[in-house]
C-alpha cells in the first residue's frame, strides 16, 4: 500500500520554520535544524532569507568588476599579440606570481614576523629595500 505525502503549502513551512508548529509536532531550538527538517516538494515555494550582508556585496561587485577588467584588457593583448602571444605571456607572468607567492610562504612558514611583506624584504635583503617597498606600497 502506497503512503502519499500531503504537499506543504508555505504557510506551513513558515510556521514550521518560526518553530510555532510543526508537522510531526516537534519543534526544535535552532534554525539550523529546523530547515533542515522541511520535507519541501519540487515546485512549492517558501519564503527567502535575506542572508547577505554587506561585505558579501562588496566582494561580489569586486569580482565583478575585476573579470570585466581583465576581459577588456585582454582585447588590446589579444590584438597586440594574438592568441599565441597572449597565451605565452598569460604563463609567463602566472609563473612569477606563483614563484612570488610561493617563496613568500616559504619565508612566513621560517620565520613568521609580525609584520607585511615588507618586513621580510627588510629581514632577508636589506632594510632600504624594506624602507623603499613600504613606501611604494603606501603610495600607490
């Protein structure tokens, strides 16, 4: 004998998710829970969350405008190379930043200093070097 499921209307899944009834007639405590619990069927609708906050917006518009950026700017290499050229030097400056970042790991994994980059430029080439990069970095 087949069980049928009544479908849940969103009237019910709102009072399932204030935890003010429920259909097995528990309720629990924490949210979390309780969307997990909703037996929601394909094509019911329940009420959103509004979760984001503004951080999340900040880095969404971000990457947003930095994939338009690179998109752009890859038409004038892409004209100026073509697909090949573009493509070499896309690997090219890949590697260095991958090198970069790597040896950089590599330095705050010995010798973890409180401080930014610039202090290990300070540390492991010489203070100058240290002096020069933070103000190049302040001022950009």
């Amino acid at each position: 004998m087949a069980t049928t499921k009544t479908p849940k209307t969103a009237d019910m899944a709102l009072k399932d998710m204030n935890g003010t009834s429920s259909k097995e007639g528990r309720s629990s405590g924490n949210s979390y829970n309780r969307d997990l619990e909703l037996d929601i069927d394909h094509g019911e609708t329940t009420q959103l969350k509004r979760r984001l906050k503004s951080r999340h917006l900040q880095m969404i518009a971000i990457g947003g405008t930095i994939g338009t950026g690179l998109f752009i700017g890859s038409g004038s290499a892409l004209s100026k190379a073509g697909p090949a050229g573009a493509l070499i030097a896309y690997a090219f400056v890949g590697t260095i930043v991958y090198s970069v970042m790597v040896a950089l790991g590599e330095m705050a994994t010995f010798l973890p200093i409180p401080g930014a980059f610039t202090a290990y430029a300070s540390r492991f080439v010489d203070p100058s070097l240290g002096f020069a990069m933070g103000w190049i970095y302040w001022c950009k």
